[in-house]
C-alpha cells in the first residue's frame, strides 16, 4: 500500500502546468470540432429539406395525365434548350472573363409600403419587394408572387447567390393576403424559409403549377392551404380567378428536371385584370393569353437575367416589351432584375434597355423602387432612379 501510494504521487507529481495546458486544448478543439459537426448535420438537413420532394401517389398520378407532360417530363409549348448546344463551353468563357459590372455601386433605394390592412375597396395597385416578389391589391384583395425573403436563393444559407438589398418589409410585417402564387419551383421562386414563414403569419392558400405542390407538402403545408392547377385551369378564391397559363421555361431544384409544371398567371377581379410572367422565354403562346384572359390593366414582366447561352427560357427587355404588346397589356412593370446576381450583363442593363424600348414603342411603364406602391390607373413617370447607383 505504501509503494502504490508513492507511485501516485509521483505520477501525480509528473502532471505540469504545461501538461494540463495541453490536455485543456485538446478539449475545446474537440468540443469545437463536436460543435462544428452538429452545426453542419443541421445545415445539410436544412440543405436536403429544400430540395423538396418529387410528385408521388395520386399526385404522381395527375402530373401523369396531364397534356403537358410526355415522355416522362413536362414540355414547352414551343421546344426550347435549358442552354443549346456548345453554349456550356461559351458560359464557361464568360465566367471566366467576365467584366461586367453585375453589383449597384451603391444602396438600392428601398420603400417602406403602408401596411394597413385594409385594401383598397377599388382600384389596383402593385407593390415589387425585388425579383419577381410581388403583392398585388385589387378591387379589395390582395394576391401575393413568388415571395423570396431569404438572403439567398440557394438551397443553402450558406453559398449561392445573395440579396443585393434587403426586403423593404419584414415577412412578418405583410398584410393579410387572400392567396399566395408560385410560378415555379426554382429557388429564386419558391423559397422553403419563405414558405414556412408565411405558413405561420398567412392563412391564405397557396396557389401552385401542377406538381410543385410535393415541395410544400414536405415542408410542411396542409392539404387544405394546397390549390395545383394545370395550364387553363381555374381557382376561384375571395371573388377573384385565377389560372395558370402557358409559359416557355423549365424546373427542378436537384438532379431531376422537369417534374413539375411552371406558370404564368392570368389574375382577374370583377372589373380589372393582371397578368404575372413568371419566368419565361419569348414565344407566340402570349397573343392566345392575351386573347382568352385580356386585356390587361397591367402585366408584370420577367426582363432580367437572360443571356445568349439559354435564350429560350429568358426573356430579353425587348422580348418583354412584345409579350406586353401580344398580351394587350395596359401598363408594364418590370420583375426578376435588381435583386440577385443571377446572369452577364450589367445590373442596370436590363431596365434601361426596357426603358428604352418603352419610349420606342410607345408602351406605359413604371419602374417602382423595392417596396413601391404603383397605383395602376396614375402610375408615377419613370424617373431613373437606378442610374444614380448603376
């Protein structure tokens, strides 16, 4: 006993400052290493939850029967290349050379909007938030687009490409609104935080192309705040109509493509009606929109991000500016430019070639700043105010 209490004490004894220093480190790099670990299973959860889930079940089953879909994958009404062939290499080039200057030089100017809940009981009026986020107020009601208030469109918090300015409104601070719009499944449109969000503070539905309704099915969403429409199908919703039309892109948020459908939207109140893109190309489906659904009081207008290594699912600003005209629009508010790096060009070119061709053909526009009212019967003059921070 007494040769064993020596020999603890010496080994007691053999325990340095230095020693314990060391033993000290090596516990908070592994508590931070553990640490670390949990924090990236979280973020790969989150990044595996916003990839959705595909049609399945009777849902499956109608994307199945619809006109649209053949050979396992829905189709444009007009064939149409995601990027033709040879323009992967011609991408590539550009990244690497590219000069354009792609970032305001300054603050974007932002609005803070009335949030009275109340509507007006007549007229119509648009509200941009940025990209191709929207509310529209008419006759009383209130219809929200493609809603994205994350920093980044990305199925990561972490990498991808991120706000230019920030939503001029909290999420939180939105008015009731009596439907929420998705025109597509990309993640500068359908956005899973978003999503969640106004599952909390909205109790409106969600009003989606066929198919896109397994993503907010598996984030969460109840059947009875789920409305999926095929192309000239028709929600009625608080006295309004709402059918999805023909558009000429593509989908996916992973490695399947096209399993779900894409929109544009044809909304119409009692007495007025407006028209939302979404995202598409150019093709000659707008004079049948306009022709069955319009006119319109006012079309809201894909115009940025386009390039001519994918010039069938982009529309140009000139584009933008003859689907305006085919669909018999009265006034053009530009979408998807100003917010998210998304393309090569310059952050301004898109509107001030919109602009431009405007006075050219003599078309009524209005380019709100972020959290604009537009009153659609005396929309402000265009004053360009971008070009001060181009």
């Amino acid at each position: 006993m007494g040769e064993t209490g020596r020999d603890s004490r010496a080994a007691g004894a053999g325990t340095t400052p230095a020693t314990a220093l060391t033993r000290w480190r090596w516990t908070g790099r592994l508590a931070t290493a553990a640490i670390a670990v949990t924090a990236a299973a979280w973020a790969l959860r989150d990044v595996r939850d916003s990839l959705g889930a595909p049609p399945a079940g009777v849902r499956g089953a109608r994307v199945r029967q619809s006109p649209q879909f053949r050979d396992g994958a829905f189709r444009n009404p007009v064939p149409a290349h995601v990027m033709p062939p040879g323009s992967k290499w011609q991408t590539l080039r550009e990244l690497l050379t590219d000069r354009h200057k792609r970032k305001p030089s300054g603050e974007v100017p932002l609005v803070t909007p009335d949030d009275a809940e109340t509507a007006p009981a007549d007229g119509l009026h648009v509200i941009w938030y940025g990209h191709s986020s929207a509310l529209v107020e008419i006759e009383g009601r209130r219809v929200l687009f493609d809603p994205v208030w994350s920093v980044r469109c990305s199925p990561s918090s972490r990498v991808g490409p991120r706000r230019l300015h920030p939503p001029p409104v909290p999420l939180d601070r939105l008015p009731q609104v009596d439907a929420i719009v998705i025109s597509h499944d990309h993640y500068d449109h359908l956005d899973m935080a978003t999503v969640r969000a106004l599952m909390r503070t909205q109790s409106a539905p969600f009003v989606v192309p066929l198919g896109v309704g397994a993503h907010l099915d598996r984030w969460g969403v109840p059947p009875a705040r789920l409305i999926e429409l095929d192309w000239d199908q028709t929600a009625s919703i608080a006295g309004l109509r709402l059918t999805a039309t023909a558009a000429r892109h593509f989908s996916g948020r992973a490695f399947s493509r096209d399993n779900t459908l894409w929109a544009s939207w044809a909304l119409a109140g009692p007495t007025r009606r407006v028209f939302y893109s979404g995202d598409s190309g150019y093709f000659d489906g707008y004079a049948a929109i306009g022709a069955a659904h319009g006119p319109f009081d006012v079309t809201l207008i894909q115009i940025g991000a386009y390039g001519s290594a994918w010039p069938d699912i982009h529309m140009t600003p000139e584009d933008g500016a003859t689907a305006h005209l085919d669909l018999r629009g009265e006034l053009l508010i530009p979408l998807h430019w100003g917010t998210f790096n998304l393309a090569f060009h310059d952050w301004s070119e898109p509107v001030d070639r919109l602009w431009r061709e405007a006075k050219a053909r003599g078309i009524r526009l209005a380019v709100p700043r972020p959290g604009e009212r537009v009153n659609v019967d005396e929309p402000p003059p265009v004053d360009g105010w971008w070009q001060a921070i181009a």
